[in-house]
C-alpha cells in the first residue's frame, strides 16, 4: 500500500504535468483493464512505489500526487489481455515509458527481459520477467523558461537556404568550437558554427532526428549505432545524449538556448521528425512503450492476422496515425516542439504513411486536414519525404498547398545530366526551373520543391565524383544494405587517387552540382559536409556509422578551400540576384506590354528549343535565358521585384561547345559571373563578342548589363 497521497488529478492533458505544486500523470489505453504509476529513485534507479490509478476518463488514466516535484523518474505497468492473434499484448511484467514523457531519465538496456514474450521463443509465448532494472524511465520536468523576447525568424521559402546536418556529427571535430560544446546542441549554435552559416548565406539549419531514439540491439551487439536517429523512442523527449551531458533536463535548456542563438542571427531550426514508426520493431521487438500499453490503437495491424504488423516503413512496423489518440499525439508532439522548444518547421521522414487513409495515401486525410486547420502549425515550414514503400507509395507532387517536399527526380536528373547519362532528356529543364509539372496544378509555388543533389542518405558530394558502386561493408550486413543506382560517376577511377586529370574532374563535377543547385528555382538544400569536401569513403548508408564517415573534418587541404570558397560565391550569386529565387513559376509567354519572355531555352547554335530537340537524347547541352524584368513579383513592400537578366550554358559534353549569346540592344553587353571550368576568376569579364565558349564539363553564368 503506497503512502503517497494521490488525488483523482485530471485526464488533460497527457502526460506527466508540474503545475508548480505537484504532479499530474494522464496515460490512454482503451483496452487496458489497469494501469500502475511506478516511481524510481534517479540515484539507484530503483523502483520505490507503484500506485494503481483508479480514476479513468475516456480511456484516460489519471491522477495527482501534491507530493511529487521535477526530477521524478516514472513509467507504468498496463494490465490486459495477452492475445497476439487480437492484437493485445498486455504484460504487466514490463515497465512502459509514457509516450507523452518530455524528458528520458533513463534509457534502456538491451536484455530479454525487455520482450513481453519469452525472447528467442515464439511472440505469443508470455514472459514473467521484470523488466523494471533495464526499461528507459521518463523524468517529470519544469517546462518553464524565459525566451527574452525570441521571435521566430519567419524567413520567406523563396529566401530559404536549408543547412542539413547531424548535431554530433558536425562539430565533433571542429577546432574553433570549445570542446564542451562539441557534438551537442550548444556546438550547433556555437560562435564559429554563426559564421560558418553566415559565409554559406545559409537561413535553415535542419537537424536529423533529435527525438529521443535507441540504437537496435542487432547493431549494438556488433559495436555499432544507429548513429542518423531513425528508430524513436519517444516523439518529446530530447535524445540527451546531445547535451555537454546526459542530464535530460540540461539536454532541454541547452536545446532551447541553442535555437535562442540561431533565431537572434535570422537562422530557423527544422527538425526531422519520425511519425512513421516506432523502435519496437514488428511481433519479435520489445516492449518498452506503445505496445504494452495499447498495441491495437497505435500501430497498424494485419487484418488477417492482429499477430503481425503491417509495414509501410521498411522498419517492423507503422504508426497507426488514423487512430484519434494516435492522431492526437502526434499533433501534441508537434505543437510541443513549435511552442515549448520554438522549432521553426519540420521535415517528415516517410510522409505518406502520415497521409495514408485506410491502405492508400489521401491527400485530403486527417493528418493533413488537421496540420492545415491548426492556428500554430499551419504556420511553420512543413516538409514531406513523399514517399514509403507501401503500395503505391511514391506520391511526389501529391502533398497539399503549404507543404514543400524533397524532390528526389530533381537529384536524379541533375546527376544523369552532368554524368552525360544517355538517360539524360528534356526533364532536366522542368526540373531545373521549379518543377512545375509536380507542383503548379495544386495551387503550390516553386518553394514546394526542395531541390538536393545529395543528402544524409546516399553519397556525399564528394562520393559522388569518386565512387561507381558503393561500399558498405563496414555496415556489417555484406554490402547488401544502400542503394544500388546512386547515378554516379567516379570520373575514371574507383575511390582515392593521385592522379591530377582525375582530380582536376571531379572537383569540375563539385563545382557543377553545386552550382547546379544554386542556380536552379525552387528551395536549395546542402547537406552538411559537401561544402567541406567530406567523403564516407563511398558508404552510402552509413546511418551505423559514429566515427570519421560521419563526423566532419574542418581540417580543409588547398584542394578543400578552393572548393569551399567556390561554394560561397555561388550562395552569394543567389542572393545577389533575384531572378534565381522566383516565387512564381515561369510561363514562357510574352506578358501585356512586354517584348519579352520570362524564360528561353537556346541550342548552342543560338536557336530556341524545339519540341523535337526536347525530345533528343541525350540533351547535355543548353542555354537558360531568365529574364531579370519579367519575374512579375512585389516584394514586402510592394513594390516590383526586377534584376539583371541571367543566362545559363550547361555543357555536360566531353567537347568544348561554342555557344551563340542571345541578342540584345547595343547599349547592352553580357559579362561572365561565374565559369566552373575556371573557379578562379573572381572578377566580371565583360564579353565583346557574340559567341561564348564553355568548356567540357562545365557550366558559365553569364549577366546582361549596361556596356559602359
């Protein structure tokens, strides 16, 4: 009989509540026929109390307990039916952590008591062993803090600039960062990281998942991790381990300090979020959390058979977000991320699984209705990964109006196209000016392609001018992990060489792909560590890896700087010209009163494309005329946003190509911005004649101005 005193308390919200006098604990479970609190001491870990939560409001179990402060560990025993043929897997033997704890206590310990049957043996055989010594423990917490007047800094899409980067991984290594503040939350907004993103003109950090997440048993008994975050353990609660240490509530006010910073400096925070999927695998994982305490209300279950999972993710098992509670948290973890820690938008992994209805993707569904409908979350950056590997899965340009989504086919042509792939066609020219024919025909803008050459999953920037085949066989699973068409190149030699035309090559490829992806519309994402050259050596799933693949090397040779520098020019030149960052598609048309069309697409005999040169293969050779007065646009202030007038020359030929120049009044003359082929010139270059030769493999930014 526990001593505690407990009060009914309240079924709202969820959670364990600090009211500033005691404790309010609220759990749903629909099918549970009990529910205990368990209390731990924080010093042994040890279990000290179990109380059995009498009071239950709309499958809500609740109470109050005045007596209980901030520092707290707790979890809960849920009593049921242990049926896995009806989808229940009650066992009161294992200690469950609430889904709603914002802070972890403590985390687990790999053991076969964490299994609610008898590990090794069948999933419905029942297992009597405790857990309580090894369960991850949620910690009661004081969410107070003062923000001193931050303000989100709410930076227009057609502005937006996405940083993609891993907290541990990107400063673990710096020089510049104190070493305390390596590998954490305070390194991400460290004073040397601010000038880092300043120089890149970067405006949104995006950090792989940062809930707090275990590492698989399979991984950890073969010394490994799962270093990218993938595998959540709760959707509030910080992965602690990013703090200057593994204190839950340091992790906290350090995460708040650190998007503090980054907002003083006009830097927004996007988090990747994992709604998709939980770590408790399918029928063989662990119970640890959602699937002791309902099993059937929050994951997607065989119809045929409530034993098994159904698996939309490629990881065991998927969310079931068409649940109302499921739902409902999912939309409270959200806003607890908006309003408690001032995240500034998030990047959902696998977002179809959130859009599906039933088994097929709706993009009228309840999620989206509800993100659309809510007065906090309509307002952030929301971005999709349009895809999962259910039926029907691949829904690129299916997302609703305020959504933005990773465009992979703008990855895959650009790579083709500058690989001089035979598959390389007139696609390469939708995709470079927005891609309109995914996204204009919902009512969605050129910020709704989020345009990447590379990210953290595949190649690195560099592994892609120097690897044709992947090489994971550091990932422990015999090079079978990864994918196998990453459309790269290796410029004539597999991985590290010392010969200077190959080397020479591949920093010409660097420069076209970044250059490439500066100069395209839409909204650029560079993943953390191309600018700095940084290679896996040719891993391209390296989600396992917590070492030199992953951490970032600031130590930059010759070679290194060059390119870094070359990378800055080109955010430079995006930011200087807004014909580059249209909010609006282009049309091709002559506007009322214009002699001039907004885009034109040039042979390099100075002709426009034609239908039947559209359809030619390969095209690796063209000519982008944007026009500076044409970009019908108002900035804040209304006024009409009108620049210099650009042209693009991609040339992904092996030949030397002379292009013919556009023709303008004789007061105007072209000047050469930019040439990858000739990353050291540094000064505009007027030209006095009609024609431009651009170099193979090479790309020329060319400005029409004044000739005074």
């Amino acid at each position: 009989m526990s001593l505690l005193r407990y009060w009914p308390g309240r079924p709202y919200p969820l959670g364990a509540t600090w009211d500033g006098k005691g404790v309010n604990f609220a759990l749903f479970s629909e099918q549970a026929t009990a529910v205990d609190l368990c209390l731990f001491d924080s010093t042994s870990g040890h279990q000290t109390d179990c109380v059995r939560l009498k009071e239950c409001t709309d499958y809500v179990w609740h109470g109050y307990f005045p007596d209980l402060r901030p520092g707290q560990w707790y979890a809960y025993r849920v009593h049921g039916r242990y049926q896995p043929h009806t989808g229940d897997r009650f066992n009161p033997h294992k200690v469950l952590l609430d889904p709603y704890a914002c802070a972890i206590g403590r985390d687990l310990v790999w053991d076969d008591a964490l299994y609610g049957y008898e590990y090794g043996q069948s999933d419905t055989t029942y297992d009597t062993r405790d857990s309580a010594a090894v369960a991850p423990l949620g910690m009661v917490v004081d969410l107070s803090y003062d923000w001193r007047q931050d303000r989100p800094p709410r930076v227009p899409w057609h502005q937006t600039l996405i940083y993609e980067v891993h907290v541990r991984g990107l400063t673990l290594n710096h020089p510049d960062v104190p070493p305390v503040e390596r590998g954490t939350y305070l390194g991400v907004a460290s004073d040397a990281m601010i000038r880092h993103y300043k120089q890149l003109g970067v405006t949104a950090v995006e950090l792989l998942p940062v809930q707090h997440h275990i590492h698989e048993r399979r991984l950890v008994e073969q010394g490994l991790s799962n270093y990218w975050g993938y595998n959540p353990l709760s959707f509030f609660a910080l992965h602690r381990n990013y703090a200057s240490s593994p204190d839950a509530t340091l992790a906290i006010r350090e995460f708040r300090q650190m998007v503090q910073k980054l907002h003083a400096h006009g830097i927004e925070v996007i988090l990747d979020v994992v709604y998709n999927h939980t770590c408790e695998y399918d029928q063989t994982g662990p119970t640890v959390c959602w699937r002791g305490i309902d099993n059937s209300a929050y994951y997607r279950l065989n119809h045929q058979d409530q034993r098994l999972y159904v698996d939309y993710t490629g990881c065991g098992n998927t969310f079931r977000s068409t649940h109302p509670r499921s739902l409902q948290m999912i939309m409270d973890s959200l806003r607890y991320w908006v309003t408690q820690m001032h995240v500034d938008g998030f990047r959902f992994d696998l977002a179809t699984v959130l859009g599906r209805e039933g088994q097929e993707f709706d993009r009228n569904g309840a999620f989206l209705k509800m993100i659309h409908q809510d007065p906090v979350l309509s307002e952030v950056k929301l971005i999709a990964e349009p895809w999962d590997i259910g039926p029907n899965g691949y829904q690129s340009g299916n997302f609703p109006v305020r959504w933005s989504e990773w465009n992979d086919r703008y990855r895959d042509q650009v790579r083709r196209f500058w690989k001089a792939d035979p598959r390389s066609d007139g696609d390469i020219a939708t995709r470079l000016t927005g891609s309109s024919d995914l996204y204009q025909s919902g009512g969605r803008k050129t910020s709704a392609s989020i345009n990447y050459v590379t990210a953290h999953d595949g190649f690195s920037l560099q592994d892609l001018v120097s690897y044709n085949h992947k090489h994971n066989l550091a990932n422990a699973e015999n090079n079978r992990d990864g994918s196998d068409d990453e459309h790269s190149w290796n410029c004539g030699v597999e991985g590290p060489t010392d010969d200077p035309h190959v080397l020479e090559l591949r920093e010409r490829q660097k420069r076209n792909f970044i250059a490439t992806l500066l100069f395209s519309q839409g909204v650029p994402m560079l993943a953390g560590g191309d600018e700095l050259s940084h290679t896996r050596l040719g891993n391209n799933n390296a989600y396992c890896q917590d070492n030199s693949l992953n951490h970032l090397n600031w130590n930059l040779n010759d070679r290194q700087k060059a390119f870094f520098d070359f990378v800055l020019r080109c955010t430079e030149i995006r930011r200087q010209y807004p014909v580059l960052r249209r909010q609006k598609f282009f049309t091709g048309q002559l506007a009322d009163g214009s002699d001039r069309r907004d885009i034109i697409f040039f042979r390099p005999d100075g002709r426009e494309m034609s239908q039947q040169d559209w359809m030619a293969h390969p095209i690796n050779r063209i000519g982008i005329l944007l026009e500076g007065s044409r970009i019908d646009e108002t900035d804040q202030t209304g006024e009409p946003v009108i620049g210099h007038t650009l042209l693009i020359l991609l040339n992904a030929d092996w030949q030397e190509t002379t292009f013919m120049l556009p023709p303008y009044s004789r007061t105007d003359c072209w000047e050469l911005l930019l040439s990858t082929s000739d990353p050291l010139t540094e000064l505009i270059h007027p030209i006095r004649v009609d024609t431009f030769k651009v170099c193979g493999r090479s790309l020329a930014l060319l400005r029409l101005s004044c000739d005074r």
